[in-house]
C-alpha cells in the first residue's frame, strides 16, 4: 500500500514568489493534516481536513497562506507571497480516524521550502 | 505554540543501553503519541496511550503516562544503532481536538 505522497520534495523559490505544495493521502482516510516543521522543532499544525471540510484552520496564516482538498482526497497548500520565514519542511499527513488524532497518522516525507 | 517538551533535548548512548526520555504536557489530554524521526524515513508513529491507561508496551519500546503530573516516558531497551532518531510526543488535547507535537528528543546511538 502506498504511504502518503508529497511533492515536490524540494523547492527553492525568490522571496514575494508564489509556491503549491501537493499532498495524496492514503486511500481512505478521511482525516488530512499539514503541518510546517522548523529545523531542531516538533511540527506544528497548520490545518486538519475532515474529508473536504477544513475543521481547523485556526494556525494557518490566512493572509499568505491557502489549502484545499477537493472532493476529500488530494490537497494542495499554496503560499503567495513566500517569506524568507517561509523556509521550512512543509508535511502532510493522513489518518483513518475521524475528530482529533486518536489515531495512527502516516506522515509523507515533506517538502523541504527554502526562500531565497 | 508547543505543547509538550521533551527531555533530554538531547541523548547519546551506547549500543545495547537502554534509552529513557520524557514528556511533560500542560493541559488534560485525551490521548499521547510517540513519534520517531529520522533522515530516511520522515515521521513515523511508535506508540498510542490513552489517557486511561498507564503503561503500553510495543516490542523494545515501554510507554508510561501519568496524568497526575502530566508527563509520559518512552523507554527503548537494548538500543541498536538504527534507534538514532529524533523522537517526539504528540498530545491531542481534551476538548479542542487539537494535536500538538512537543519539541523532541534527539538521540544517537553510538555502535
């Protein structure tokens, strides 16, 4: 079974320049998260989807930053303009269970963002 | 923010040692999570806990969690080499589900 694919894995972009990260989950999870992780720091939640539903969306910088899942599978996360602050692994994850995390999520390996 | 953080920052150790390292959380859970992370494999899940429970065991790995004083350990008995990793604790808060990751613990084991 596949795990949870995400590209690009690398991306150097200008800073004011725009970037979209895409995200497949495992098939039949209903729950999707992406999560910005800075060098030597845990990750931190930036939006969790319920099938197409974003339920929260509470620490994503609305005003740079946008997501989408369409029809409840794939999503994509756009940044426009990009920050030098930008710069970090960018991750997705998916789990099969329904509300908060009680249970197992299968992370991808990231998109590692540098902004020059 | 950060919810939970991990100690030691940091863990070196001999191969075949064991490795403890802790978690402390602020605010009344539902359940914690164990995280490893490495170059080569991204995030992977180690352990779940429930807030009713109090030790979990998975092959080498030993979970506790005391929600009287808000911490969990993980425990990984006869450390091997592959163990060298970051790990971290993921809490999903009581009434906001919301996971949070704490600041994790980077271990190397030394062959």
């Amino acid at each position: 079974e596949a795990g949870v694919v995400q590209s690009p894995r690398y991306k150097i972009i200008e800073k004011k320049q725009p970037v979209a990260f895409w995200c497949n989950p495992i098939s039949g999870h209903n729950t999707l998260y992406w999560y910005l992780q800075n060098l030597g720091q845990g990750p931190e939640l930036l939006i969790r989807y319920e099938n197409e539903e974003a339920v929260d969306d509470s620490q994503l910088p609305k005003d740079r930053f946008s997501a989408e899942r369409l029809k409840g599978v794939d999503s994509t996360l756009k940044i426009q303009p990009a920050e030098l602050g930008d710069s970090a692994v960018y991750l997705c994850a998916s789990s099969a269970g329904q509300g908060a995390l009680n249970t197992e999520a299968f992370f991808g390996q990231g998109t590692r963002l540098t902004v020059v | 923010s950060q919810q939970g953080e991990e100690d030691p920052q940091a863990l070196s150790i001999q191969e075949g040692e064991n490795a403890t390292m802790n978690c402390s959380y602020k605010t009344s859970i539902n359940n914690l999570q164990w995280y490893r992370q490495n170059s080569g494999r991204g995030l992977v899940h180690l352990i779940l806990i429930r807030s009713n429970e109090r030790e979990k065991h998975s092959g080498r790995l030993r979970v506790t969690l005391d929600t009287s004083k808000k911490s969990s350990s993980l425990l990984i008995t006869a450390s091997r080499a592959a163990d060298t990793a970051s790990y971290f604790c993921a809490t999903d808060l009581r009434g906001y589900q919301k996971v949070t990751f704490g600041t994790g613990t980077k271990l190397q084991v030394i062959p």
